[in-house]
C-alpha cells in the first residue's frame, strides 16, 4: 500500500495527472525509444505505437493502478493481463528501472512537480512494478525455434500454421491463451505479436493469423511449411475455467480464435456443461472456422451456436442479420463469459451482460488492452 504521505500527494494530483497523462506517455515512448531504439525495434509494436494505442493503454493503466491503490484495492484482472503480455514479450526485471526512468522524467517535465509529488508517483510507480515482477515470476517464460509442418488458408486473409519446437518439447498451453511470434523484417527489426491458440494438438501448437499489419503480412508471404519462426510459451489469462455451469463463448472476426479453441477442448473432454456460442462476422466468407464452429457445436450434448453477419451472402435464413446483439440469445444466470474481438464489440457484448446480470466475464483483446479502465 502507499504510504500516507504519498497517499495524500497521489489522490491530490491524480486528476492532473490524468488530465496529462497522454501527453506523458507520448512524451515518455518518445523519450525511451531515443535512448533504447533496440526497445522499439525489437520489443514494442510499431504499429501499436504509431496509432497512440499504446500510449491510451499505458495511461489508463497507470490511472487506474493509482485510482485502486487510493481505494486500497488493485485491479488485479489487469494487472494479470499486463504480467502474461509482458513474459510474453520477453520484458526483464531490469527494463522496469528503465521505463521508470523515463516515465517520471516525462510527469516532471509535462507537470512541473515538487520533488515530493515526484516520490509519491514514484512509489505508485514501484508498487505497480513490483507487483508485475512477482506475477511474472511465477509465469512460463522462454521463447524456442519452432518449423512449421501445416499452414492452412482459413478465408482470403486468415491463415492457421501448426508448428512444432524444434527439441519436440511442446507446452501445449491452456485453451484461450496466445502464443507471441518474432520475425525479421526487411529493415532489420525483429517485431513480436501475439497470436491466439486456435485449436487441440497433441504434439505441436495451432495458431491462425489475419493479414494486417507488418508481422501478419510477413507470416503470410514468407513463412511457407518447412521456414522457422520463434515462438514464446504460451501466455494468457483468458483461459478455459474449469466448473459445470453455463459457458458463454463471444467473438468477433478474428477473435475466434480463442473461442474455438475453447470450443474444441469442451468437446474433446465430452463436457456436459451449457454451451453458447455467438459470433459475428462480416458475411460467410470472412468468417473463419465457420465448418468448425457448427462441427464442435454438434459434438456437444447442450451447446448452441448463433452468428450475425452484418452482410450475409445469399438466403441464409438460419443466421442473424446486423452486429451481435445478445438480447435475442438465451444467457442462463451463472454462466461465465469468455469475450474476444475488436474493443467496440467487447464494450457492447461486456454491457449487454452487465444489463443481463452476467458478472463473471473475461475477455482478450488484440492489442494494448484500452478496455479494463474504460468502463
């Protein structure tokens, strides 16, 4: 916890901070990356950076853990979120110090803060650190070699490759979770992304990519069956909860990837539990795993599958026309939730349940998670 005195400091300037806080961290990244580029080249999305969404995350991650600390609670289901991303990047103990080096010389210098506001954030800042650590710790890290040995063409631009490490020891991973994939590009950076778990495999790792964006777009054109990509140990804490009460599996393009790994370890286990699974998608073509999806549903004694394309192909009747909309979905009380998809659909789907009375929900998104603090 923050001591008094800085518990004071913190909750006197937060909305100054707050206020600020985007300037902060661009000034920060800006900051960092002058005197680390390796950290942008090599670990950073470039993408991600250059849209201000991973300024928008780091900000609402910040506020948040110091809005919790002053409300002596800590927003644990984010601060597990950030810790899986960060193993899964390869983030060290050591690269804190930087990042703190960086980030309060941007509050000073945005802020014009007193020394002792300085140490109060300070601390906000170690504590928010030191808690990742220790999560970290416990967390599977590594990356290895692995050899594509499948590559399979989903829709025009989602692929699945199944890939084995090269010393054939496979940490298959909990359903859910994702995996990150390091490339070289043209320029000489080697950029990282995460990528879902798209499926069971016994003796290899299943992972389906949508063309968009430098990483994606270089898995599509130059990794053919027989290259080599690295791949971290799965990481994530969107993962398949074990119980018998109702499950909700909602996605959203290709956050499907998770769900239908989900899908398939219910239906390899022979799970008795209610099953729902929603998806929407553009039209039939755009939807990956759409045989999948009826196939593994089918194989359920209690599961039901409902899809909404905002543009369907011809007379479908069976489908649902439009974005999700889980008012015309039968969601039994005490089912838990499991969401993937763009953030707008997270924030829809997350209110519909809300408003239905679903409080157990869980979600992934792709990218710097702008969700957990924005209500």
């Amino acid at each position: 916890m923050l001591s008094p005195k800085s518990a004071s400091l913190v909750e006197a300037t937060l909305p100054a901070v707050g206020a600020a806080i985007g300037e902060i961290s661009s000034l920060f990244y800006e900051r960092m990356f002058e005197e680390h580029p390796i950290l942008l080249r090599d670990v950073f999305n470039r993408g991600n950076q250059a849209n201000g969404t991973q300024s928008q995350a780091l900000a609402r991650s910040i506020a948040a853990f110091a809005s919790g600390l002053i409300a002596g609670r800590t927003p644990d289901d984010m601060m597990r979120r950030i810790a899986h991303k960060h193993v899964s990047v390869g983030v060290t103990p050591g690269q804190y110090a930087v990042v703190h080096k960086h980030l309060l010389g941007a509050v000073a210098e945005v802020l014009g803060v007193s020394d002792e506001v300085a140490a109060a954030w300070s601390e906000v800042y170690w504590l928010m650190a030191d808690t990742l650590i220790g999560l970290e710790r416990f967390l599977p890290q590594g990356q290895q070699e692995h050899r594509v040995i499948a590559r399979f063409q989903e829709t025009d631009d989602v692929v699945t490759f199944v890939v084995r490490p090269l010393d054939g020891q496979v940490r298959a991973g909990e359903p859910g979770q994702y995996v990150s994939v390091q490339v070289p590009l043209a320029d000489g950076a080697r950029q990282i992304r995460q990528y879902s778990l798209s499926g069971r495999t016994d003796d290899a790792l299943r992972f389906s990519v949508k063309r968009d964006g430098e990483v994606s777009n270089h898995l599509h054109d130059n990794v053919p069956v027989g290259s080599t990509v690295l791949v971290s140990q799965p990481a994530g804490d969107l993962a398949l909860r074990p119980g018998d009460g109702p499950v909700l599996l909602a996605s959203a393009g290709i956050g499907c990837t998770p769900m239908i790994s989900m899908l398939a370890e219910l239906a390899f286990t022979g799970s008795t539990r209610r099953v729902i699974a929603v998806h929407g998608d553009r039209d039939q073509l755009t939807h990956p795993f759409r045989a999948e999806l009826a196939q593994l549903t089918a194989k359920l004694e209690d599961a039901q599958a409902h899809v909404f394309y905002e543009r369907p192909i011809g007379d479908w009747p069976a489908e649902r026309t439009g974005f999700v909309d889980l008012s015309s979905v039968p969601v039994p009380a005490g089912t838990t939730a499991y969401l993937c998809g763009p953030v707008p659909f997270l924030r829809a789907v997350r209110a519909q349940l809300l408003e239905a009375g679903v409080t157990d929900i869980h979600y992934e998104v792709f990218g710097p998670d702008v969700v957990a603090s924005a209500g």
